[in-house]
C-alpha cells in the first residue's frame, strides 16, 4: 500500500538565502509535494523555488495567510506546515506518518534544536522540548503537522498577524493528542544571535503573557517587529 501523500507548505519572505538548502533536504522524501507560499519576496526566493521545481503559490496578509492558502491548493492527505529557516531531520516523512498512526493522535511536530553556539541556547532548547513533550505545546518552528480532514475541520490557521501556531496548538488539543517526533528540527540561531538569548526569551514570553491578557495580536504584532529589528 501506497504511503500517505504528504504536503510541505513553506510560507517566505525574502528568503533568498535559505530555501535552496531547505528544499535540498526534503526533495528526496517519498510521494512528496512541496509548496512554495510567498509573501511578497523583493529577492530571489521564487526564483530559486521554482528552479528545483517546485510549486509556488502567492498570498499576502502575513505567515497565517500564506499557509492558509498552500493548505487550500495542497493535494495531500498530511499538511507539513515548515519555516524557511528550519530544515527537517533525515527520514522526516517515516516520522510523520508513524506518528499519525497512533490512535488518537490527531497532530504532531518535531524536538527543537537551535544552530548557535551561544551561552544558554542549549537550555532554551532543553525547556523548549519540555514544554512541548509534557503541555503539547510546540510551535510553528518545529515543523507542525496533521490530516488535512483535521485541518480543515477547524477551520486552519486562525487569521492572526502573530501567535498563529500557538492558537492552532490550543485548538487541536481539544480534539486529541498532539504527539512529538523523536528527532529533532534545525531551526536558524540568526534571531538568537543578533538579540541574544535572555534578550529573545524576554521578548517571546512577554509575547505570550500579553496574548493571554487580552492584547491585540496586530498590536503585539507591531511591538514585536519593532524589538527584533
């Protein structure tokens, strides 16, 4: 019997220098489909794209958006929602489908692994792995997936400038288990390198703690770009 069909959907933007070494490491996967969502790249991130062959879609209105759209053109049965920056572990596609055939999984994503060498970045991945190992709570860095049915009968990913992962996360949760591949994503160090670690850590919880409050998101949305730049 044939494998599930699984769809990689990778939103961009300006991601020139990182998609041809994405797409290198999941182009060999069996019965595969990969889209490509861009946002609006002014580089040559579609370009590249398109030379390896690829399917590339556009859509704007920010990260949520964009995967919305690839998930409406996608023609597999298993939606792989994958960041420009982060590059799937060998056999990925052999993790994918053993996890969804647990009972009563209904999604999963990867362990995090950070590609720095900065003081303290291993223990943000140890508390990162905790975090989603024991609440079922991984974010969209870790490469997030689940049945296409699932997807849709939720409605995706809800239509927010920021916290779009981790308000998907709370909503599968009530429908079933989310389940953790053991075998880890490179996700890019570059944000923990340019703000540093405590820096960066700051920011994303005081992120979540203002999103729990009641904070609009395009307000933490704007507030967010303006300390990361």
């Amino acid at each position: 019997m044939e494998a599930e069909k699984i769809s990689i959907i990778i939103p961009v933007l300006n991601e020139a220098n990182t998609i041809n070494a994405v797409l290198a490491r999941i182009l060999g996967a069996s019965n595969l489909e990969v889209i490509v969502v861009d946002g609006g790249s002014q580089d040559e991130t579609v370009a590249l794209a398109q030379s390896v062959g690829v399917k590339v879609v556009a859509a704007t209105g920010g990260r949520a958006s964009q995967m919305n759209a690839g998930a409406a053109v996608a023609t597999g049965s298993i939606l792989l929602f994958l960041h420009a920056d982060t590059h799937l572990p060998p056999a990925f596609d052999t993790f994918v489908r053993q996890v969804l055939l647990d009972t009563g999984t209904i999604a999963g994503a990867f362990e995090l692994r950070i590609d720095a060498e900065l003081w303290g970045i291993r223990l943000i991945e140890k508390m990162v792995n905790l975090r989603s190992h024991f609440l079922s709570l991984p974010y969209g860095d870790q490469a997030i997936f689940l049945q296409a049915s699932i997807f849709k009968k939720i409605g995706g990913f809800p239509n927010l400038p920021i916290m779009e992962d981790f308000e998907l996360m709370r909503r599968l949760k009530r429908y079933g288990k989310i389940a953790i591949a053991p075998a880890p994503v490179l996700t890019s160090g570059r944000r923990w390198q340019k703000l540093g670690v405590v820096r960066t850590t700051l920011i994303n919880q005081l992120i979540i703690i203002c999103y729990f409050l009641g904070v609009p998101p395009a307000k933490l949305a704007r507030w967010y770009r303006q300390r990361r730049n």
